[in-house]
C-alpha cells in the first residue's frame, strides 16, 4: 500500500509527551529551588553576620 502525495499531506501528527521531556522539566524546576534556596540562606548568613573568615 502506498500513499499518494496528496494522501501524506494531510497526515498529522499527535502531542507525545515523553518521560524524558518530563524529566527535564522537573529538572528545570529543582534548579530554580536550589537556586532560590541558595540565594536565601546566603542572605540571611549576611544579614546574620555568620560568614566563615578567610
């Protein structure tokens, strides 16, 4: 069985979501977390005058 061209034009496709996209994802987000996680506690051991010295 062969398509002609007309035929394959009007195949579509459909959404796949993979678990590797997904995966990406929730691997973006964590690094959003740990990021916003590190600014805080940087900040407040500023503000807390808890720095280790040099």
């Amino acid at each position: 069985m062969s398509l002609t061209k007309s035929e394959l034009l009007l195949i579509e496709g459909g959404l796949s979501v993979s678990g590797t996209l997904i995966n990406s994802f929730v691997r973006g987000i964590n690094v959003f977390l740990d990021l916003g996680r590190s600014v805080g506690t940087a900040i407040r051991r500023i503000q807390g005058n808890k720095l280790c010295p040099f």
